[in-house]
C-alpha cells in the first residue's frame, strides 16, 4: 500500500494536471450489507478486543476489501481525481483497459502481462534476495523469481527500482538487451497525519523521549 501510496504522490509532484488511473485486477467488492449475525460478531470481537483476550478469526475477504478502501482513500487524498478501473490485472483485460483508456504508460508492473499494452511499460523488480540469499528459496522459488524477472525485463521499455545494487544485479543476472533503467532511491513523502503527537500510543509503549522506529 505505501509504495502504490508514494508513487502516486510522486507522479502528482512531477505533473500535477497529468490523468492517473488505478487499474485493478478481478471485479469490483461487492457491497458489504450489515446483518444481524455480522453485527453480533463485530460486537463480540470488539469485546474480546477490549478485554485483551484473542481476537476472532476475520473473513479474510472482507479483510482484503478494507485494506483495499484505506488504499484508495489515500489515493484519493493525493489525487481526487484518480480513476479506479477494475478487470485490468496483469492478467485479465489490460490490453484492453490501456487502450479504452488511452494511457501514455502502464507503470509499475512488477511481472509480464499476458496481454502486454500498445503504451509504454514500464517495470519493477524489489531486489534480487534469491540470488544473494540462496539458502532462504527453494530450487524452484529461485528458478520461478529467475523466470518472472527475466520476461518482465524483456517486455519493459524502462525499469525501475529503489538501490543502485538492484540495478547492478540487473545487468549482472539479465540477459542484453535491457531496457532503460532508472534507479530511484526510496524518499519516503510523510503523511501528515504521522507527525501529530499521539500520547496514548508513547505511554502504551512507555515511551518518554524521541525514538525512531522502523516497521519492516
């Protein structure tokens, strides 16, 4: 969700009239209904919340869902105007979705799309743990990570990516030709919201002077 959430405020900075729109696979969530046996389950997680004791299972659906409407709230903070286009994965209809939508670029792909867009793509691989870090993948983890780079760079006119070192592995690991590749360190934009003082949260955690923490 942050790395959606920062480029978005990313591309907003650097083109402020430019049009962005948020394609998504699968089909729209359907409208959650409360319902009597939904309400009682809310009101007994909440109960067990407050007493400290374990929390109910959750749908793990209606999970997704909700993290999905924080991450478009965000979006929309940043921009009111972004359009959200379901049925426009990577594997179903984004050809399709690109071309209705006259986009200039499909960004941040993170493997080949099946139906592979007449605009520009452009990709992006995280690192290259699997090679570095052997031990921690299975044969066919490393080979299928081998794989899902190796077409996403073929089909790319640009790469993208936070380190230096992921670049150099890149051409390291990769077959020529590459593409273009731009490295783009990772700068955090901190939301607002982060930096108002909130004393309940320091006395929980019996915190009475500055700290740094990082959430990885």
């Amino acid at each position: 969700m942050d790395l959606v959430a920062y480029v978005t405020r990313s591309l907003k900075a650097a083109r402020p009239r430019g049009r962005l729109t948020l394609l998504v696979p699968g089909a729209a969530p359907t409208k959650r209904r409360l319902t009597w046996k939904s309400f009682r389950y809310a009101v007994k997680d909440r109960i067990k919340a407050l007493i400290g004791r374990p929390r109910l299972a959750q749908n793990p659906d209606i999970t997704r869902n909700l993290q999905s409407d924080e991450l478009f709230r965000r979006l929309k903070q940043i921009d009111p105007s972004l359009e959200i286009r379901y049925s426009a994965g990577l594997d179903d209809g984004l050809a399709q979705a690109a071309a209705e939508l006259r986009l200039d670029a499909v960004y941040l792909a993170m493997r080949s799309p099946q139906s592979r867009p007449a605009c520009a793509l452009v990709g992006y691989v995280p690192d290259y743990q699997h090679r570095h870090l052997p031990h921690l993948f299975s044969t066919e983890e490393r080979a299928q990570r081998d794989q899902v780079f190796g077409a996403l760079v073929a089909a790319s006119d640009a790469m993208v990516m936070n380190a230096r070192a992921v670049a150099e592995d890149m051409r390291r690991f990769t077959p020529e030709p590459l593409p273009g590749l731009h490295v783009l360190p990772f700068s955090p934009n901190l939301d607002p919201e982060w930096l108002k003082e909130r004393p309940e949260l320091r006395s929980a955690y019996a915190i009475d002077g500055p700290y740094f923490i990082v959430c990885n």
